[in-house]
C-alpha cells in the first residue's frame, strides 16, 4: 500500500491492497482462503491479546511466564530513543530491533564497524511506521513502540539458525515453514507435523537443496508453541533452535499483511481451510484434500 491506501477508510483500504496484490477482490463476507481470512481478521477480530504478543517486548514478559524464561532470548537493551543506544557497551553478535515492525532487523557482527548514525537514524524511520495504518493491522494500534537489542543466537559461529514459522490453528500445529539463509539465498521449505516436505512456494523463494532434516525435539517444539497459541484461532508462531536449545522468536497474527503469493495456487485455500472463522451465521469451511506433497 501506499499514502493513497493510508487516507482509505478500513474497508476500502484492504481491498485496495488486495486488489493490487492479486488483481481481485477479497471475499469478506464469506472467507475461503487464508489470505483472505487474514483481511477479514483486520475488520472483524479485537482481540486485546493480539496487541500483547504483537509487541516483541512485551510477548517476550508473556512467553516466559507461560513456558520459561529459559525460552526467551535475552535482551541486552531496551529502549525508546536509538539516540540512547549504549553502543560501546555492546558485545557482537547482537541484533537491533524495532518491537512493532517486521523484516527490519540490522544484525551486527563480530568485528563489524557499524556506522551508528545510519541505523540510528532508520530506527527513527521505523519508529515512526504504524501497521494499523499501513496495512490495517488493528492489533499494532496499542503498541508503544520501542527498541530492543537481543543477544544473537549461533553463539561464535555467527551463523544465524534456521527459522521455524509454524501455523496455528485453534492451538494445535498443522504446518510449519522453514527459512534458511535469509540474508544470502533465503529458501523456504513447508512441512506438515509429520515432516513430509510439502509442494508449496512462498513468494517467489524457491525450496532449498538442502532441506531442515526432522528436529529430534520437534515434539517438544510443537509443545511449546501450542502451549503459547492456545487462546487464538490462527497464528505463526516463530520459533529457532540454537543447538538443542529452543527459543521463542515471535507470534505474527497477520503474516504477510495476507498478500504472500502461494504456489501453486491451491495452498492459500490448503493453510486457510483449517481456520474456522465464522461470519455472519455461517461457518467458513471450504473442503480441500490432497494437496501435494514431495516426501519427506
């Protein structure tokens, strides 16, 4: 979206988006795939929660309190002013966030000359980015927004763990997407709870030659990550391993703003038949089986 789509009315706004993502209109009344339960969340859901593990800040107080601080990464910094920044107290590898913004990470290295008045002035920029204005995301309006510095996982590898963005729905794990090189050749790989390597691409990034091979503790991460999403319907909840060690990441209530592209094209009603919303009286249960797999 664009300061066109920020001046639109909720409504307007998201089938402008939508429109310009797909080149049709979202079914809001009646929701069949997942990106456009995602939209029909934005209108309809107020759920104050949402707000919570929205915040990286605060959904870190939350998760350690459901399953153990032993489980959340530990932060080094926490602030609302990038001008603040203790940076010569600082030990690398260490990563600079926003608590309210996705994908805008600046991660800093060992032995790394980092020009401070660069990022601290993209952290302003950011601080001043609202998702419930962009891209109408309602839970983002209360967050306060702030920075958090959190110590990098991979310990003196600097090599950063793969990524597990498990899909919720109604508490229980049904899939899970692995991102794996994210700041060189990023691939993502779907997998059901069974890891059967699934035919499924998300936009545009294509599957890796070197797949995840099965977690020994994925029952353990499956545990922890529906104990975390009980209460909600739907949720990506991302999780790392860093060696045996398992550590919460953050819980995404509208992935992709709800205009990832899926290939093939079955998998948007695939990832959203699970989710049973309901609108007006009805039930929004489309039926789809035998969706593609490529093995394990």
């Amino acid at each position: 979206m664009d300061a066109v789509g920020d001046v639109l009315p909720d409504r307007l706004a998201i089938q402008f988006a939508y429109f310009r993502a797909f080149k049709s209109l979202p079914d809001l009344k009646n929701p069949k795939t997942l990106n456009e339960k995602l939209q029909w969340r934005k209108l309809h859901q107020r759920d104050p929660r949402f707000t919570t593990f929205s915040d990286k800040i605060a959904a870190k107080a939350e998760v350690a309190k459901l399953v153990g601080a032993e489980h959340v990464i530990e932060n080094l910094w926490v602030g609302t002013d990038p001008e603040e920044i203790p940076w010569d107290e600082l030990e690398p590898p260490y990563v600079i966030k926003t608590n309210h913004t996705s994908g805008c990470n600046f991660m800093i290295w060992r032995g790394e000359v980092v020009d401070r008045d660069s990022v601290t002035k993209e952290l302003k920029n950011q601080l001043q980015f609202d998702h419930s204005i962009r891209w109408r995301e309602w839970a983002y309006k209360g967050i306060k927004q702030g920075i958090l510095i959190e110590k990098m996982l991979g310990g003196s590898s600097d090599i950063v763990p793969a990524d597990l963005k498990f899909l919720l729905y109604h508490g229980k794990a049904r899939f899970v997407y692995v991102l794996q090189d994210r700041f060189d050749n990023p691939t993502i790989d779907f997998f059901d709870m069974d890891w059967n390597r699934l035919d499924c691409e998300y936009d545009g990034l294509g599957r890796s030659a070197n797949p995840l091979e099965r977690p020994s503790n994925l029952d353990r991460i499956v545990a922890i990550t529906e104990k975390i999403a009980a209460p909600f319907d739907f949720v990506r909840m991302d999780m790392y391993l860093d060696g045996e060690r398992i550590y919460f990441g953050e819980a995404t209530f509208y992935p992709g703003a709800g205009l990832g592209r899926l290939e093939p094209p079955e998998w948007n009603w695939g990832l959203g038949e699970p989710w049973k919303i309901r609108s007006g009286d009805q039930v929004a249960e489309p039926a789809y089986a035998n969706l593609p797999s490529v093995g394990k």
